[in-house]
C-alpha cells in the first residue's frame, strides 16, 4: 500500500539516534587526571578504579559531544541527581570583575 511505503521512506530519512560512545581506559584516567581526582560538582574525591563517572556539562540527550570541552569527572551520587539538567561544574563560571566588592558592600550595607 502506498501509506506502509511512505512510512517506509519516512523512516529512513529520518535521522537515527546517535549510539552512545564507550571511552578508552586512557581518556577516562586523563579526565580523572586533569580534573585532580575530584567531582567537578561537589569537590569530593573519588577513586580512579571505581565510584565515578564521565558526566557531560551539555547533556547527550540534548545533543553535547562527546568532546573532552564538554566531559568532566562526577561522582555517581551528583551524576543521578543532575540528571539531564544543565548545571555549570565548580569553577566554570568566572565571577565578574569586581564581584567581591558588589557582594561585600551587599552584605555590609549600613
């Protein structure tokens, strides 16, 4: 029938989901290493051989690669609680120029 070719054809031009990459045993040693062993979100140590995992800071769901810009390390507790939401790691984000001094005449106003 000509409604089961187009759906034929309809699915095949759409675009396939993109299969989730398995990272070398090097790649993951060299993000655990260039991010001093630590969870980028919560700052608590965690043991190259086991209890953490590669978190992307653009979820893959929402189409972040799997580049090393978008990889950090993060313990499994903070990986299941951010989920897919978009959350800036510990030291991402640099404060503005004079940040300090706006917070502190906040705190101390007289």
């Amino acid at each position: 029938m000509i409604i089961d070719r187009f759906a034929r054809y309809w699915l095949d031009i759409r675009t396939q989901p993109r299969e989730r990459k398995i990272f070398p045993r090097r790649f993951r040693y060299y993000l655990w290493c260039r991010d001093n062993g630590r969870c980028q979100y919560c700052g608590k140590a965690v043991n190259p051989q086991y209890g953490w995992h590669i978190e992307h800071i653009l979820p893959f769901s929402f189409g972040g690669p799997d580049s090393e810009d978008n990889l950090v390390v993060a313990c499994i507790r903070c990986n299941l609680k951010k989920g897919t939401k978009i959350i800036l790691p510990i030291g991402y984000y640099q404060r503005p120029r004079g940040f300090w001094a706006w917070f502190l005449r906040l705190i101390f106003r007289a």
